[in-house]
C-alpha cells in the first residue's frame, strides 16, 4: 500500500392513467468514485475486488476505474483487466469462470482514470474485477496500483450496512486465489464506476392526493440517472417541477403547488448528457488553459477556430469519473490573433 501525495431520452407521464415510453440510458449498477482515500496498493500478482451490484441491468457496457503509476516510463508497462465469475471453491467462493478479458494495454504514470466501453459483458449479481500490472518490478519507483476509495456510494445492500462490497480483496499468488485485508486501514475497496443494461424505463408508478392537498409521486427508474420532473393542467403545456437523479431504484417527490389546482398531470424526463466549456483563460506566454466538465466516462472533442466558420480539432479527452474538469492547454494559439472554442462529445 502506498500513498499518493499530491443514449436518448426517456418520457414517464402519469394522468389518471400511466404512459410511459422505454429509455436508452445505462443504469449505473456500481459506484466507488466519491470517497477519495489518497493511497494505494501495489502488487506483482493478479489482484482486485468482489462487486455486489445494484439495480437489475447486468450486461456492462462501460467499466471505469482508476490506478497510480509510480515509474519513468519506457514502453513497455502494461496491465489487463478480468471479470470472473464467483464459482470457485472456498467457503467465500473464489474467482474462477473468466468473463471477460481486456487483452494488454498502455500504462501511465501519475493518476490514470482508464474507461472501458464499447463492451457487451453480461455478468452475475457478483462477480470479480482484477488487474494485473506487467512491465514493472513492483519496487518504489517502478511500480503501480489500484487506487482506495471508501465507502461505495451504489452497489448492494449487504450484512452489517455495507453497500457493495466488503473490506477485503482477492488475489492470485502463486497457490491461488487468496481474500487478503488491511483490517480497516485503508478499507479494501478500489475506484471503480459500473455502468449495464438493459436499464428498467423510467416510469411514475403512483400518485396519491395528500391530506394537505399536495400531490405525492413515486417514480422509478435506473440508478444514476438524472431526470426533470414536469407538471401540467392541459398536457400541452409543461412546465419544470424539479431535477432529481435516482440513487435507487425508487424515488419519491411531492410537488408542494398541486393543491392549487382542481387537475394536475406529471411527466418525468430523462435528463441529457452534458458538456460544458466551463472557463478560457490566456497563460504567460500566450497559450490559452481551458477547462472542460460533463458526464463521467465520456469521450470528447475540443476544436479551435480563428473564424467560427472552418473548426480543427485539437484535443481528445475523456472527462474522468471523479466529476472534475479536464484542464488542457492550447499552446498552438501564442502567434494567433483570434482564437475560439468548442467542445463536443465524440462519436
């Protein structure tokens, strides 16, 4: 263990009767991205974590986590990242099926946040994700690892009020898989963000009249996923009640104006993926720093411009799972006059 110094929309209408019309939007089925412990764990041996998921989707499409590379780069660190099934022996049943297997790819130093998409994994309500770290001695200086973060934020209710998974973590010496624990300190969870279909519709299942006449909804539908709830008397015209996001599968919402009126119809929208240009600021030198913020795990394009009219790209990102923005630099613009922006997700 070491430490680290510094697609589209959905539509759900209730009135009197329920419509609803199906969404294409993963449903985010594991979450250990918010709860940053700042160290983490290095080893030679094939090693990772035992995910208990959330919600129903369970085919992934797109896994996210994040490791630290403490070394000088030479070419040829790699790592490779498995899905097993939990069908080993062992009182606590071991990995052993394998599901899936991202083949080699390039490791970086400093802190890497690696998005696997464009996957079709159909995988059980638990299973193990493991990496293996290749190219490197292991020793400080020349070595890499998965990074803590605790507790989880989605996953399974288990035993105890632990959310997704329990303080250990498997790995793969030489004998076999063994379940190894720091006892606390850290907790033994890595960064990790879990992403499936299929995802269930956004749906609003009831609405009850309150005794204070105010109109109390329940909606659901797929966990991390953001929607706007809307309110109506004719069904034409709608107007914003709320933006909320499913942290489970259920959520209630009241709307505190319907006592005012003799006839009220709701609608729940999945809300879109966001990208913003959040600041432009001009460097010593001239170069241009930018910062760019949206939906975690995705791919984009930033282009520049001396015209509004012919765009070239320079830059592609990935916005990371933490949620910060992307800070790039445009140091092709310190001899131009003008210079614009933009910013668009990548197909």
């Amino acid at each position: 263990m070491k430490i680290i110094e510094p697609f589209t929309t959905g539509l759900a209408l209730l009135t009197g009767i329920l419509l609803f019309a199906d969404q294409a939007c993963a449903e985010l089925i594991f979450d250990n991205s918010l709860n940053y412990r700042t160290n983490f764990n290095t080893s030679t041996f094939e090693y990772g974590d035992e995910l208990h998921l959330a919600g129903t989707a369970r085919t992934i499409t797109n896994f996210q986590f994040e490791y630290f590379g403490d070394f000088l780069r030479s070419g040829d660190e790699t790592a490779r990242v498995r899905f097993y099934a939990n069908d080993g022996p062992g009182r606590f049943p071991s990995p052993n099926t394998m599901l899936y297997d991202s083949g080699l790819f390039p490791l970086f130093p400093g802190l890497n946040t690696v998005p696997l998409t464009g996957i079709s994994i159909v995988v059980p309500d638990v299973f193990t994700w493991t990496i293996q770290f290749d190219g490197l001695t292991g020793r400080p200086g020349d070595q890499a690892g998965l990074i803590f973060y605790s507790p989880p934020t989605t996953g399974a209710n288990l035993p105890g009020g632990v959310i997704g998974s329990y303080d250990d973590y498997w790995q793969k010496p030489a004998t076999g898989w063994n379940l190894f624990t720091f006892k606390g300190n850290p907790v033994a969870n890595f960064g990790v963000r879990v992403f499936a279909f299929p995802d269930p519709p956004i749906l609003i299942t009831s609405s009850n009249r309150l005794a204070d006449g105010t109109y109390e909804l329940q909606l659901t539908g797929p966990i991390g996923q953001a929607i706007i709830i809307e309110g109506s008397t004719n069904q034409a015209n709608w107007t914003p009640l709320a933006t909320n996001t499913f942290t489970n599968g259920v959520m209630t919402f009241v709307d505190t104006q319907g006592g005012s009126f003799i006839e009220r119809s709701y609608r729940a929208i999945a809300q879109t993926d966001s990208l913003n240009l959040q600041s432009v600021k001009q460097l010593v030198g001239g170069a241009f720093q930018l910062e760019i913020a949206g939906s975690p795990g995705r791919k984009f394009v930033v282009e520049a411009s001396g015209d509004f009219a012919v765009w070239t790209p320079i830059a592609t990102n990935t916005i990371p799972f933490l949620g910060t923005p992307v800070t790039l630099v445009d140091s092709q613009a310190t001899n131009l006059n003008n210079r614009f922006y933009r910013a668009q997700f990548a197909p």
